[in-house]
C-alpha cells in the first residue's frame, strides 16, 4: 500500500511518499481500505515535533479518515467487511489501509460523502467537546469563536448554531467574515480591521458574552476574555497564533468567569466509548443538515505536503481532505 511517512522532523516538503506492506488486524481490530483523511493544524505540527503527541519516527500524519472496512480480527463483532465507515486516530492516517480498533469506527450513511465524513471527527469533535461537553453551552447564550474560518472555528460556529447560541464570528478578514456568517454565524468582526473587545461587547449587550471559543491565542486572547461577562466561560482550544497567552488571573477573579481547557485527542483516547458516540452525533448531525462539514479542497496522497503547507499557511477555509482514490 502506498503510505505518507514522516522520516524525519521538518517542513512539509521532507515527508515521503512509500510503499508498505499492507496491515493485518489484530484482535479486536479491523483493517479500513482509506477512501479518505482528513488534516488538521496539529499536522503541520506534528511533522516538525513540535505538538504535545510526538511518535517515534517513522509515522504518518493524518488523524481521521473515512473509508470501507476490507477485514476483521478476532471477536469483532457488530461490523463487517464492505460497510462504510470513519474513525479517529492521534496520528497515522495518510496511508491507503490502517488498522485499528473496531470500537473507535462509526458507520457512515451510504448517503454521506466519504471524504465529507473523514473531515468530521478533529474539528467538529473537538467543538462539540468544547461547547456542549466542558462549556455547557446553552440555547440562547452568546458566543464568539476566534478564527472562526478555520477548520476547527468554522465547526465551532456550526455545532453552536445547532446548540441554539447566538454566534458571532471572528477572522482575519472581510472575506473569512463572510465565510463564517455565510456557515451560520449572526454577525462577524474583522479583527484586523476593528477592536475585539468592543466588537464583542457590543454584541454581546450589556451582560457580556457568555462563551468564547479560542484556537488562536497571541494577543487576542486577552482581548476576548475581557469581553466575557458574569460566569462567562473561555475555552482554551489552541494557539494558532504561534503564541501561548499569559492571562492576568484577576480578570477571571472580578467576573466569576472560567478559563476552561478543551484536549479533544485526550479525550478520545481515555474514553473511547465519548468517542464513539460523539462521531455519531456528527456523523447524525451531517446527515441532516444540522452541519455543513465543509471542505475547502482536496488533494491526493502524493501531494500531501502541499496540502500540509496549505494549512500552515493559513489559506484554508474549513477542511482540507486527502484522498486515496
């Protein structure tokens, strides 16, 4: 099988494109034929050791994947071989068949794009973790999500829509604004071009924002978390940014308010049954509508790296996909 491999740290031009044997499933295991996989921002971290996950070389990028189940280990049951699935992995996807356990698969309906559902599980898990799970986020309340055009912030936007928020959408520029208010957002700020903080203010109203949604970091996370009212809560997602923040721990003291972190691989990985039912919230949500798992664009295996280096610069709105076929 043909893999992307990561045979030493660096940018996204020193990956590999090899060949493999393919895999065999252990116990509990099934082998996936990878219609699919889906890239996140850790990738272009990951690839240069530089992400809190750091597996020993050689290993593939790529932590979500769609795609049909091709064998079965021993004691598997409630699946089998032809049935459309996608799943989560830390990292290793980008390969054309992965083995892994039975109970981290979710089916996928036949009705469901293949390469729409391997983009599901990163972003949209992570904000459904973060808005619903350690947010307890309410119909109703405010919202503001930073980067609200990327992968993870555009998921945020969607998945608070479908929890009955009041969104507004935070980007980089009139177009991404756009983009997020086009996904579901109630009003969009251009941080660039206007102050957060009273931006978020003023739509807020009087009582502050109930919730922020953070994946970038750097100078503007101070800013958002000012604009946080009574028993606010701000959810500590990523530093895109490239800068972690250091947060004057008096402004969560004079509001009440919360800084809450939100580890969506870590969840994943000591709850596989969280997991699990999370992807078929998503995978349900999809089906219906409720999100739009948007993906910008798609690119093969070999071309791997330039869609890595797409995200790392920051040219991306929602997903990036590769896929095997």
């Amino acid at each position: 099988m043909k893999a992307v491999l990561c045979v030493r740290h660096g940018p996204p031009e020193a990956l590999e494109i090899v060949g493999l044997p393919d895999p065999t499933p252990g116990p509990g295991e099934v082998v996936v034929d990878v219609a699919a996989i889906g890239l996140n921002f850790f990738d272009t971290l990951i690839i240069r050791d530089l992400y809190q996950v750091k597996p020993s070389l050689p290993f593939s990028p790529g932590g979500e994947f769609a795609g049909t189940v091709a064998a079965l280990g021993e004691g598997v049951t409630g699946v089998a071989v032809g049935e459309r699935v996608c799943g989560y992995m830390s990292y290793g996807a980008a390969r054309e068949k992965v083995a892994v356990p039975a109970s981290h698969l979710a089916r996928v309906p036949d009705d469901l794009d293949l390469v729409k559902a391997a983009g599901l599980i990163v972003t949209y898990g992570t904000a459904l973790y973060a808005l619903r799970d350690r947010g307890n986020l309410k119909a109703g309340e405010t919202l503001a999500v930073l980067g609200a055009a990327g992968g993870v912030g555009l998921a945020a936007v969607e998945v608070g829509r479908a929890l009955g928020a009041r969104v507004i959408g935070c980007a980089s520029s009139p177009e991404k604004v756009a983009f997020a208010r086009a996904h579901g957002a109630e009003a969009g700020l251009d941080y660039t071009a206007s102050d957060l903080k009273a931006g978020l203010k003023a739509f807020a109203g009087p009582g502050g924002l109930d919730m922020v949604f953070d994946p970038v970091g750097g100078e503007l996370a101070e800013q958002a978390l000012r604009a946080l009212g009574w028993y606010g809560r701000f959810m500590v997602v990523g530093f895109a940014a490239g800068e972690i923040p250091k947060i004057p721990l008096n402004l969560l003291l004079l509001k009440n308010c919360d800084a809450r972190g939100v580890a969506f691989g870590a969840q994943a990985k000591s709850d596989p049954l969280w997991l699990k039912a999370a992807v078929e919230t998503l995978v349900g949500y999809a089906h219906a509508g409720a999100i739009s798992a948007h993906v910008d664009a798609t690119f093969s295996l070999d071309d791997c790296a330039k869609a890595i280096g797409l995200i790392a610069g920051r040219r991306v709105k929602g997903k990036v996909v590769l896929t095997t076929g």
